[in-house]
C-alpha cells in the first residue's frame, strides 16, 4: 500500500498491484463495480490460457489499477465524471475539451499506479 500523497484526500490507500488486493479496494470505494471486475478478470484469465501469454492479466490488472486510482481519489474522480458528463455536449468544443481532460485524467492515474 502507498503512502500519502500529494493530490489531497484518498478514500482508500492505493493498492498493492493484485487481484485479491485490488478487489478489496474496490470493495471500499466503488463496491458497483465488484461484478464488472469479476466478468472482466475471467475474460483476462480465459485469453491468457487461450493465447498461452499472461499479456491478458497484466493488462487487466494495469486497467483495475488505473481505474481505482480514479475511484480512490475524489479530486481524479470528479474530473473523471465531469469530463465524462460533457463527451456527447451538443457544443462540439465542450466535447472536445471533455474528451481532452479525460485523457488526462486516465493518464494521471496511469502514471501514478506505474510509479
């Protein structure tokens, strides 16, 4: 688990990068989720074996990872559900700008789950 960092409040410390453990945040901060993560873990597993490459799980987890790090951080979720709110805007610059910043945002939390 991460310690305190530097973007303000968390709703819960970043997890350690495995299945059981980020299950577990996911259980805290958006417990919704749980059934989806379930459904894409056994597709993960099931390409792994098909395609003989762990690639599948390691790009499930990386995915779970990022979208936790949103989840876990209110100041990342916020901009995530605002930037996700405007990307069918009729304005086609407030979609645009939307589809900008959740670039941004999914970048962000990349990073910091990669560091």
């Amino acid at each position: 688990m991460s310690t305190q960092a530097d973007h303000g409040h968390e709703l819960a410390p970043r997890p350690e990068q495995t299945p059981d453990a980020l299950r577990a945040t996911l259980a805290l901060v958006a417990p919704g989720r749980l059934a989806e993560m379930q459904r894409t873990k056994d597709e993960a597993f099931a390409k792994a074996v098909e395609w003989q490459s762990l690639s599948p799980v390691r790009s499930w987890v990386l995915a779970w990872a990022r979208d936790i790090e949103i989840a876990r951080r209110p100041d990342l979720s916020a901009r995530h559900s605002r930037a996700s709110g405007n990307l069918e805007h009729e304005d086609p610059a407030v979609a645009r700008e939307a589809l900008r910043e959740l670039t941004v945002v999914l970048d962000e939390a990349m990073t910091a789950v990669r560091a």
